[in-house]
C-alpha cells in the first residue's frame, strides 16, 4: 500500500514556454543547425546637428558615415552624404532623377537596404535656392541607405536624418538621429535596430520545419509553441 505522502506527490510541470525552448535547441542539435553569428549594430540615439561643416560617424573596421552642410556667401546651402575608407567597396542607395546624375535615395521606413542601385563618391542630399530632383529637401524625418565592404563581404545599413529644409535657418542644415549596420549576410531594413528575436525565429519556415522534422516529439513542441504567450507577441 502506498503512503499518503506518495499519493500525494505531483509531477512537475513544464511550461509550454519552456517546451518550446527545449524543442528549439534539440531541433537544431537533430538537424545540424547552428545558431547564426551575424548580427544588426545600432547606434543608438545620436542625435547630431550637422551645419556649416562636416561630422562623420564609425561603422565597422575603419569605415565611416561622412556627412557635410555647407553654406556660402551667396546663401547656396547644400547637404552632402558619402561612405568613406572602407577598402573594398563605399556606396549609398541612389536614384536617378535626373538624366546622367544619380542621388542618394529617399527610403520609407522599412524599405530592403540591399535592393535597386547604389552609387560611390559624394552624394548630394539637398540644396537651396533650387532643390528640384533631391531627395531630402523638405522638412521631417529621412532615411538614407548605404553599404560598404571592408574585406568581409557587402554590409549594408541606414542612417536616419531630420532634413531642417528651408524652414529653419541655415537651411538644409539637419540631425542625424541614429544609424544602423548589418554585418555581411545578414539583411536589414531601414529603421530596424536589431535582428529577428529568437521567438520570431522560432515561428519561421525554417524553425517549424526544424521541429517538425523531431517526429511526434517536434510535432507536440510545435503546437506548444503557437500556443505559448511567449510567440504571441
């Protein structure tokens, strides 16, 4: 006869939370993954005002963001933008307004930074008087994309800018307010500050396959995981 103490006795419970995490690294041991080493550098807030001279900011391994306003005597304002002393390759994400001269592109929030044309050298943001065919020349928040190689493979990244315009004196004057780089391989968008967190992962594609491919065991991890407050943000 078994005791009362025995009787009593629960077994312990696991969280479909932590299922999900256990399911996740035995997935990957089961299907030879391994957890990916590049990453997404941000800034974070910079903030920086950028009038009547040049600013430039570090990226990765001697690579620099080059920013410059200039105004003259005449009141010809002009905002420039370049990818400075990466060995390999310097470029910023361009359109083509006009018939033989490309300028940096105006992204929206979110935009692929590796996709369309990317032009080297120094890339006009906006002027004054006449502005026509730039990209940055009104007032608010822009992002601008860029790449460049310093021997490891293509990196990509954006920088956020606050354009002045010709609202607030001197004009075309404006703030880089952060910036953000991925290391080679790794995709970005403009604006986005990290990569996919592990949970974002685990609802991919890829990270239900890998669950799914530990049989009945996966399979029960896998409906955990959907269940789990933890994927459901």
């Amino acid at each position: 006869m078994k005791s009362k103490r025995a009787r009593l006795r629960k077994p312990a419970r696991v969280t479909s939370s932590r299922w999900v995490a256990y399911g996740m690294a035995g997935a990957a041991t089961a299907i030879g993954t391994t957890t990916a080493e590049a990453e997404i550098h941000y800034s974070g807030a910079v903030n920086v005002l950028v009038s009547f001279g040049e600013k430039t900011f570090p990226l990765s391994n001697g690579a620099i963001l080059w920013f410059d306003h200039f105004q003259s005597n005449t009141d010809y304002t002009s905002a420039k933008f370049a990818v400075r002393s990466a060995p390999v390759s310097n470029g910023w994400q361009a359109d083509l307004p006009f018939r033989h001269q490309y300028v940096p592109e105006n992204l929206t929030r979110k935009q692929p930074i590796s996709t369309r044309d990317f032009r080297s050298g120094i890339g006009i943001l906006a002027t004054s008087p006449f502005c026509n065919g730039f990209e940055f020349c009104q007032h608010g928040v822009a992002f601008v994309g860029f790449k460049f190689n310093t021997g490891g493979g293509t990196q990509y990244g954006w920088v956020r800018l606050k354009m002045r315009g010709d609202d607030i004196p001197p004009k075309n004057s404006f703030y880089v307010v952060d910036y953000a780089w991925a290391d080679a391989g790794e995709r970005i968008r403009a604006g986005q500050t990290d990569s996919r967190s592990q949970d974002e992962a685990a609802v991919s594609p890829s990270g239900s396959l890998g669950l799914l491919a530990l049989g009945k065991t996966g399979l029960e991890l896998w409906r955990a995981q959907r269940s789990s407050p933890v994927t459901g943000k």
